[in-house]
C-alpha cells in the first residue's frame, strides 16, 4: 500500500514537472499537433517513469545483498513488543483510512464521467436526429452546440447563419477523433484527481483541441472576417451547464482562440524547443533508474587478509565490557506483531548497551562496509577468513573505514539508535558462505 502511494506521488510530480515546462515554453505557439502529441504524452511518461528502475541492469559482479530490514528492535529494557504493535497497528491503519479515502473520491469521480455519459445518450433520445455523411445531427434544446465522438448536438437557439460554421467547426473536432483525448484525460483524473494541475492540463488539452478546430474550418473556404465574427457572438455565451467532457465551441476559451487565429504563425526554427521536453522526460525518468536494493560493497580486488591474522571464526562477543546476558533478542522466529499468530524470522542478535559503547570485531578481517544504509542504519560488514562475514547495525558513529585490515578485539565504531531503531543497541550477525547463522553458536566468553 505505501508503494502504491509513493508511485502515486512520483508520478504526479512528474506529470506537473512536463505540464510546467509545456506551459512555459510551447502553450503559446501554432503548432497544435505537437503541442497535442505532447500533452497526451504527458501522462504516459508520468505514469512510466516512475517504473523506469525495472530497466535498470546489475553488474554480475562481487556484491552483498543488503536484505530489507524487517525486524522490531529492543530498546535498553526490553523489546516493546507491545508499543510496537500499537504502534504498527495506528501506521496501518491511517494507511487504510487514505486508502479507502483515495478508492472513494477516485470512484465518485468516475461516476461523475459515467455520469455525464449517460446524460449523453438521454439527450439524444429525446432529440431528433439527422445523418450527415458518418456523423450524426442531435437537434437539442440544449443552450451549448458540442460534439461528442461522432455526434454533432445542435443548439436550437443559435442563429442560422451561425449554424454552418459552427458545425463545420464541430465536424472538425468529429474527424481529429477530440473525444478520444479527452476521453482519456478523464480517465487520467480519475486516478490523479488529488493533483490540480490535472484540472488546466485538462483545459490546455481542449484548448488545443479549439484551436486544431478553428484552422479546419479557416483552411476551407471560410473567410476569416466571418468565423471571427461568430466567434466574439458567442462569448457572452458561456452558461454554467457546460461539461468539461463535452462541450467545446461555447466556452471562455474563446479569446484566447481569437488571438490564436489573428496571432503570426509562429517560425519553424522555434520547433527545436521541443527537444526540452524529450530531455526532461529523459531526466526525468533517469531519476528513478538507480538501483534500490543491492549495493556493491567490494572492491573488483577484495583486500586479501594477511598472513598474520588469525584465521578463525568470529568468536569474540561484539560490545566491549557486556556478555550474553545482555542480549535483549535471539537469533531464531518470533511473534510478528503485525500478523497475528505468524512468527517473523530474527537473524542476528540484539545487544543492550548505552549509547557510546565500544564495538569490536569479533574476528580479523577486513572492512567491506562501513557506511549509512537506511533501515539498518549506520552499518559495517567485515569480511573474514574461511567465507565468514559479521554484521554491526544502528551504530552511532564509525571508527574504520572501508578496505581498512582490522583484528579481533579492535574498536570498529559505537552503540547507537540509528535506522529502525527503538533503542540503544548492537544488532549483530554473522554469515557464513551468505548464509545467515546463529552467532549464539561462535561467542566464547
């Protein structure tokens, strides 16, 4: 659920990020079929960009996978068990509460189209209706003259010398197939209705639309005078009963087609400003492609151990001056406070100590990691002899660096609270051959 709601949010801001760019650099040219091949590209590049990590490739090289961090950490009494599963429980469910509140604004919106469809078909029912060529004449009471994919309602209150214009005007939306795009721009709304930035996308794209329609006609044998004239008739026009699925010749878009058709065709050379937008989608979905969830933590040439280490397991307890008895949570499967009646595996052990307390290595090795890495927190893997590895999460701060040789009992860094942490505490594991064991069975005190 939280995913679906991040790929939510980053598709937005990429959506408004092109819309912005569209508004600033292309919204005020003549080049309508672009400028509509853009604005329908838009929400496809929002909805994918997002997704674009999936074409990311892995090196098949020496990596270590860093294993999402799923466990409950003990605090410097006792594992809050129970704090943890109010706490979990109030996360989940505020999640659920927006989450049924998206599914229900989503689905009133949707309804709200369905809606407006259906009003549609009723209007034509009761109307009379006349063929002309592929497209249907609905002759309507309604005060607004749209089309609807091929459905050309008339307005019985406009004049009949504004009739035929206004038709041809129509017919045009009808052949460029309109009714497609803002089809799907509805259908977009539907699932980004919390952006509002959709709402003007939704306004530009029929303004496009007005404007592809206004040149049809004015490429014909109407005079331009004429069409002009029809134009300014209808802007006092506007009535509150126009939908924004539908209607298109009466609308407050109207001045601004005016200065479009008496605006200079904008010089060709300006096309070259389109490439902005093939590098910002290009960033933009670059921005998603780095890898989330391995990491390469050596080098092409590990660090070879010297001959003067000892070569045996981890066996040293991992925070100075404290012993098995301070170990707050075992190794092995445990309650899962948010899945009643499952057990969650816990691969390593947590160790209470105060914040500040020195960590050592358990063993001579080299360092493989010593870096962030959220949920874990400040964390470092040493890598031993014989395929060995041993883990020290939510440190406070380092004492090492990477590729630095380190031998038993040497301070590698401090107890801390960082990451998914409750607490103060060490969370210590050890590998062997990638497998994770119980350290339980290396500690000799």
């Amino acid at each position: 659920m939280t995913s679906f709601f991040i790929y939510l949010v980053q598709s937005s801001l990429v959506f408004s990020c092109l819309y912005v760019l569209y508004i600033i650099v292309s919204s005020k040219v003549t080049f309508h079929q672009i400028n509509r091949f853009s604005l329908l590209l838009m929400p496809v590049v929002a909805l994918l960009a997002p997704l674009s990590y999936l074409l990311t490739l892995e090196a098949p090289s020496t990596i270590i996978q860093i294993p999402q961090f799923n466990e409950f950490i003990a605090n410097s009494e006792t594992v809050l068990v129970d704090t943890i599963e109010e706490t979990s429980t109030k996360a989940y469910n505020f999640k659920t509460i927006l989450f049924g509140l998206y599914i229900l604004v989503s689905s009133l919106v949707f309804l709200r189209m369905l809606h407006s469809i259906w009003l549609l078909f009723q209007l034509k029912q009761q109307s009379k209706v006349t063929h002309n060529g592929n497209v249907q004449l609905i002759h309507t009471n309604h005060t607004n003259t749209f089309s609807f994919f091929n459905w050309i309602f008339i307005s019985k209150h406009i004049n009949p010398s504004e009739n035929i214009l206004i038709v041809e005007h129509e017919k045009a939306h009808v052949v460029l197939k309109h009714s497609i795009d803002v089809l799907l721009a509805e259908i977009y709304i539907v699932f980004f209705w919390f952006n509002p930035l959709v709402y003007r996308y939704r306004k530009s794209l029929k303004a496009v639309h007005e404007y592809q329609a206004d040149s049809w006609v004015l490429n014909g044998a109407t005079k331009t005078s004429n069409y002009l004239a029809v134009l300014l008739q209808n802007i006092e026009k506007e009535t509150a009963t126009s939908n924004s699925l539908y209607s298109y010749f009466n609308q407050s878009v109207i001045k601004k087609r005016i200065d479009m058709i008496t605006k200079k065709p904008t010089a060709k050379v300006y096309k070259f400003t389109y490439s902005v937008f093939i590098m910002g989608a290009a960033s933009l979905c670059l921005a998603f492609t780095k890898p989330n969830t391995t990491e390469k933590l050596l080098p092409s040439a590990t660090p070879q151990l010297t001959r003067e280490f000892v070569l045996d397991p981890p066996t040293l307890f991992p925070v100075q001056g404290k012993s098995k008895k301070d170990i707050s949570s075992t190794y092995g499967k445990r309650r899962n406070p948010l899945k009643k009646g499952k057990k969650m595996m816990h691969n390593g052990i947590d160790i209470k100590a105060p914040i500040g307390t020195p960590v050592v290595a358990t063993a001579d090795g080299v360092i493989a990691k010593a870096a962030d890495q959220d949920k874990w927190g400040n964390l470092i893997v040493i890598e031993h002899s014989d395929g060995y590895q041993t883990w020290y999460a939510h440190l406070q701060k380092f004492n090492v660096t990477k590729n630095q040789s380190v031998k038993e009992g040497d301070i590698i860094g401090y107890v801390g609270n960082t990451g998914a942490s409750l607490g103060a505490h060490l969370h210590y594991e050890v590998h062997y051959k990638e497998a994770q064991v119980n350290p339980i069975n290396f500690i000799k005190e």
